[in-house]
C-alpha cells in the first residue's frame, strides 16, 4: 500500500537506493515510492497548493534522497529524509509558503487514509455533519500549526521525525501540534454551529459576516483573527452552545489529562479522515523508466539546484531555533 500512513519500506531501502544511485540504476526507487509516494504528494500539494507542482518536486526529492542514501545511517531516517527534501524544494521553489495562509484547494488536497483510524464517539448525524467540514477547519489553523499536525496525525512522524523536518526541537513540534489540536477543534465547532439547520444566532452572523454562518453546506474557513472570539461565542452563547459536539466542547479538553488525552485522540482521529488521493503514477514510471517530460531533463542540474546537503544528507538550513 502506498502512502503516507504506511508503515514504510522494507529494511534496506536506503542501501538499496545507494546502490541503485552507485550502480545508475532505478534499483530500490519503486519500493521507496510506493511505500511514501502518496504521502509525500499530498504534503507537497499542501505546501504549494498545486498538483502538477506538487508532482514534480515529488520526483525531484527521490533523485535528490536517492543520490544522497549513501549518507544516512540506516533506514531509521530515510522517511524524515525525504519529508525534509520536499519540504526544502517546495520552499526552494515558492518561497515560505507561511508568508501567506494556505488556499483553499490546499485544504482539500491533503487527504491520507491512514490504515485502522475511524471516527469514534460521535453520534451518526453529527458524524455525516462534521466530516465536510474537515478540510475547512483545518484550513482555519495556523500555517506552522498546521504543518506540524499533517505531519505528526495525517502522515504518522513521529516528534523527532517531524523535528528534522520542521528543522526544531522535538518540543517544539509538540507545541506546534498540541496549538493545532486547539485550533482545529475551535474551528470545527464554529463550523458545526453555523451549518446546523437549527441555529439562528444573530451574533454569530455578524461576528461572521462572510457568509461562514449563512448556512452554507460547506462555509468558508474562519478567519484567524476572528478564530478566537468566534469559538468563545458559540461555546457561551445559549443559542450555540447546544448544536456544538460535546467531544469537541471545551469541557472534554480540560477535564485533566485523561479528558485532554481523549480530546486529542478525537481530534486526530477527524483529522486523519478523508479519501486517499493517490501519487501520479506517471511520475513513478518516469522514474523507473528515465522516459517522460522530466527525463530530458539532466537529474545533474536537479542535484545541482537542489537545496545543499548537510553531513547526514539533510538540506542545510538557517540556524536551528531551539523553541
């Protein structure tokens, strides 16, 4: 199964690409890119908003991680490799992609089923009510927060893999994504509220003037200055208040650590749900047959553009901030 959430390449996928980069073969590129290729898609989709973009720096970071095997210690961070390569060419390629809020089309791109995660303990109508409105909450959170969550939720890192990647600490990730969880749940309970059938609150309507509240199948995310406010009024609000999922409430996250672990556990499991949309396979047969557009391209000069590697074949970055 590719993806994302799979459990990864067979032992030996880093030598294999080593020796297949050594021997000018495609020798270990198909395990490698059916074991990560739809996750590393989806990711880059996220980033860039764009799936032909997204496709090619996809098949630049597996000739880049491919040429760069040799460095690694082992399979333990041939996955953080290659999250860290696509994220440097997405930015390498469109700047910092948190200089602006993600699009919309983003939002909808980066679904990964990761195998054995459903939704538990919600009612079924809440359940068929919430799941459209997924992608639009999580379009709602912060960039950094955001990122942080795919990685660690959506594409299974764990802290320190996504700490390589992110290029920080293993705590900062970890408030990144508890910041995420607390961003993404008060979003989704603005969005539950505003396309109830049932709610006419006045106040809701004007605190959101864009059409959010109009009632709308599918709204449009919240504003990040409005993310705040908005959630203290349909949890205080009389009106609101009953038409907000009580696992999404704010009593369930602090009712200690046992009520916040709960919490997260339902948050991940909402976020970790959508459709799989799988890698172009073009992109998988261009190269493991050196045919196709992107052949007549030389892979020295995708080496040669490419972000420069550290020791352990990382991109070089700016200086680490231990946050």
């Amino acid at each position: 199964m590719r993806g994302g959430g799979a459990p990864g390449a067979r032992p030996g996928a880093a030598a294999a690409l080593a020796r297949g980069y050594a021997e000018g073969s495609a020798h270990g590129v198909a395990e490698v890119y059916d074991a990560y290729a739809d996750g590393l898609f989806a990711y880059c989709r996220m980033l860039t908003g764009d799936g032909r973009t997204a496709a090619e720096i996809l098949h630049d970071t597996v000739l880049i991680v491919r040429a760069r095997a040799d460095l690694l210690d082992g399979d333990a961070q041939l996955r953080a490799l290659l999250y860290a390569v696509a994220r440097s060419e997405c930015m390498h390629r469109g700047g910092d992609h948190r200089s602006s809020a993600l699009p919309q089309p983003a939002a909808q791109s980066c679904q990964v089923r990761r195998p054995g995660v459903v939704v538990l303990g919600f009612a079924v109508r809440d359940r068929g009510r919430l799941l459209p409105l997924i992608p639009v909450a999580l379009a709602g959170v912060a960039a950094a927060e955001r990122e942080a969550l795919e990685l660690v939720v959506r594409h299974g890192l764990d802290e320190a893999e996504a700490a390589r990647v992110l290029d920080v600490s293993q705590r900062r990730v970890a408030r990144l994504v508890d910041g995420a969880r607390d961003q993404f749940a008060t979003c989704l309970r603005v969005h539950s509220v505003c396309v109830h059938p049932e709610q006419e609150c006045a106040e809701l309507a004007v605190l959101l003037p864009g059409g959010v509240a109009s009632g709308a199948a599918v709204p449009e995310p919240v504003d990040p200055a409005l993310r705040v406010p908005a959630g203290l009024h349909v949890d205080s609000c009389p009106s609101c208040a009953p038409f907000v999922p009580a696992e999404l409430a704010p009593e369930a996250d602090q009712a200690g650590q046992s009520g916040r672990a709960v919490f997260a556990a339902t948050v991940d499991a909402l976020v970790s749900t959508g459709p799989p949309r799988p890698a172009p396979l073009s992109v998988r047969a261009e190269l493991l047959r050196g045919t196709g557009p992107r052949a007549h391209r030389d892979a020295g000069h995708v080496l040669g553009r490419a972000v420069p590697a550290q020791r352990d074949g990382f991109p070089r970055t700016r200086r680490r901030r231990f946050l």
